[in-house]
C-alpha cells in the first residue's frame, strides 16, 4: 500500500499513449522466388498456397495506410486478402472455420504475411495467441475496398491471359453477361414477417439502410395466341367485377444486385472478367458500359461475341458488338428479341415509318436517366393529313414544342393525327 499510485503512474507522460513495440513481421515470401526456409519447404499447405499465390503482384496492391498512432500495430491487408482465398478454396463457410484451419497450420500463417514473434518455435499455441479472431477477420472483410478486390481480379486475369494464349489464342473473344440477384436480410423479405409498408420504396428497411426495392421477376410479355394466366397478364373479369388487391404481379424484393462478365475455355473453366454490384433499383443494361469497359482494360481488346438475355436488347449493344463493313459472322450479340410494342418498319434510307407509311427523320436526342446515360434519339412525321384538311408540313425550325407532337392511331391506322399543346 506504500507504493507508488496506479493513478499517477496511467497518468504520467512515460506511459500515457506509449505505442507497444510490433511483433517483428515474418518475411513476406508472397511474391518472392525460391528457396524459401527449410520449414516452408517441409510444409505441403504452406507449398500449395505459395504455388497459387506467389504469381500475383501483391508488391502493387493497394494497401493501407499503416503510419497510424494507434496503441496497437496495424496488420497490412495483405495477409487478410490471401486468408480469404484460402477459406474459398477451402471451401470453408464460416470465419471461424477459417481461423481454426490457420491455427492448425501454423507455417501457412506465417507464410500468408500475419505477424509472429521472432525466436519462437512455430506452434498451433502460438498462432492462437497471436492471430486475431473471427470477429476481426469478419470486420476487415466488410470493410475492404473495393479497388483491393478490383486490383485481385485485374491481376488474377492478367495471370489467365498468359497463361490462355496457348492453350486457347481465342480467349475472351466470347463473352456473357448476365446479373444474379443479391437479397437483403431485412424482415421486409420475409412474407411471414408483418411489415405495414412492405414495398414502399421511401422507407428503406432499418436493417440494411443501403438496399433497394427492385423486381427479381415479372413477365409482361405474351404470344400472340397464347391464352392469358396469371403469369404474362392480370386477371380482369368481364363479370362481377372484384377487387383487385392480392393479385399477383411480380416478385418484389429489397437488396442488391451482381453483375458479371464471363468468358469460357471449351472443356477447361469459366472465367470472371468483370463485377459490378449495385442495389436492386438498378436496370439490368446499366451494367453494360461500365463492365464491358472494365473487359476491355484487362483483355486489352475488344470482344467480338456476346450473349445476353432480352433485358439487354438495345440498340446501343448491338453497336457496341458490329463492325462496320465486316460481315455479321466477324462480331455479333445474341440476344432473345424482347417483345416491346409492334415490330418497327424502316424504309429504304433506314428512317422509322409511321403507321402512315412516311418516314420520320431524326429530330431530337435526349438522355434517359434509367438506361445507363445512353442517348435515346426522337424521330417525327414532316408530312401527315387530317381527316377533311389539307396537307401540312413541319417546318425545320419547329420549336421543341412542336417537335413534340404524339402519333396515335385513327380510323383504320392509316393516317395519324397530331395534337401540339398550347
């Protein structure tokens, strides 16, 4: 009792945020030729994974800073990245699986860069007492970035690329793309949760905050001659009239959405090119541009095949994959023909024709905000007769109130009438 106070002793300069000295950091032999230790060499984990990761250029990845004034040494996110593709190769579930299987080899821990104490034999103790726990490795893979994830995948291709150029010279010239759903785990996606606002887009659930309402499945399309169901059209009575709350009209859900590029190797993999993941409210064609750009900076090319479903039929990527003055069999899009509205009619020049038969010359360009930034062109009938009138004209210098008139049907669809606002 006679000695000196804890409290003066927390509350003097020599201790107060006095930074613990860092466990000396293992060499980091990702990356790093052979020979390595005797103990690595003895080790057939710690070898496997070396063979597997060392070909990545983690000397360029996009570390963090580690200069920080906390009271504990800060971990680099390298050895944290290279745990997670063990616990996918792995096939390993849950992070404390992962943990445990790091633990039970200790030479694969050290090897994957986590700091160990120098002078210590390597042992399943040792790594328990220094490798941070499954909390932490959950935390840190929230809240990697994403350019760390991107610089994996731009290397892990670039690796592919070289390794593809003689075992199949057409490599990503074929590709796909297609986007899988990703669902919030809020009561809202629940249907035997009550919830009074379900689907009111304005109230985004409190448990995830950052998904959004979108639509997983809806058919509004039907053959000509195909019956009318539940699926491609709602049910209206012709007698005894009902109300129309319960009926079916699609499958509405809160979260997210992933979109890929792939390509495939006949008889060997399929390969992801590009990701891209964006809440659900977003339109399947607004992840064209951004992961074929993504495709052509790590193939260094421009494919010249591609295979979409009907959300992609526009006209902007059938361009994207035509060559002017080439043949269709040096590049085209396959694409299912999405049933939008009467097929389109074009006269010799290439103009849309109206349901007059005269052709509507482009007139105006504007921006829809839901397809991705792309233009969107306007095309208006010059010439048209009314009913008992004469023939009138459009002049060029129309104002954009008069380029605005709507084309709607008459009589037989032969002639269209035209209605400008005052």
């Amino acid at each position: 009792m006679t000695s000196e106070s804890i409290v003066s002793r927390l509350l003097s300069p020599s201790h107060r945020w006095r930074r613990p000295a860092p466990p000396e950091m293992p060499p980091q032999l990702l990356g790093v030729p052979e020979p390595w230790p005797l103990c690595v060499q003895q080790d057939p984990m710690a070898l496997r994974y070396l063979e597997l990761l060392a070909p990545l250029d983690w000397a360029h990845f996009p570390e963090r800073d580690l200069d920080t004034h906390w009271c504990l040494p800060t971990i680099p996110y390298v050895p944290y990245v290279a745990a997670y593709l063990v616990k996918l190769d792995q096939q390993l579930m849950y992070m404390p699986r992962l943990r445990q299987f790091l633990v039970e080899h200790p030479v694969l821990t050290a090897v994957l860069g986590f700091p160990m104490p120098r002078g210590v034999p390597l042992s399943a103790a040792l790594v328990e007492a220094t490798l941070p726990t499954h909390r932490h490795f959950a935390r840190i893979l929230q809240q990697l970035p994403n350019s760390a994830l991107q610089w994996l995948l731009d290397d892990t291709v670039r690796l592919l690329c070289l390794e593809c150029a003689t075992l199949s010279p057409d490599f990503g010239q074929a590709i796909s793309l297609d986007t899988k759903h990703i669902l919030a785990w809020v009561k809202e996606n629940n249907p035997k949760a009550y919830v009074t606002e379900r689907y009111d887009k304005a109230q985004p659930p409190a448990g995830d905050p950052d998904c959004r309402l979108g639509c997983k499945r809806k058919r509004n399309q039907r053959v000509t001659g195909e019956p009318r169901t539940s699926s491609n059209e709602p049910d209206t009575p012709f007698s005894n009239p009902r109300s129309p709350k319960g009926v079916p009209i699609g499958e509405y859900y809160w979260g997210y959405a992933s979109g890929i590029v792939a390509t495939r190797i006949p008889g060997w993999a399929e390969i992801v090119l590009a990701e891209l993941t964006q809440t659900f409210d977003a339109a399947d064609v607004s992840y064209f541009e951004p992961l074929m750009a993504d495709t052509e900076r790590r193939l260094g090319f421009r494919p010249r095949f591609g295979a979409f479903d009907a959300a992609f039929d526009a006209f902007y990527i059938y361009e994207y994959f035509d060559h002017a003055g080439q043949s269709w069999e040096t590049g085209f899009a396959a694409i299912p023909w999405a049933q939008r509205g009467p097929a389109r009619r074009f006269d010799s020049t290439g103009l849309p024709l109206c349901d007059a038969e005269l052709p509507m010359p482009l007139k105006h360009t504007f921006y829809v905000c839901y397809d991705a930034g792309t233009p969107s062109t306007g095309a208006l009938c010059l010439s048209f007769a009314l009913p008992g009138a004469d023939d009138h004209s459009l002049p060029d210098t129309a104002s954009p109130l008069e380029q605005g008139r709507l084309c709607n049907d008459v009589g037989n669809q032969q002639r269209s009438a035209f209605a400008t606002p005052d």
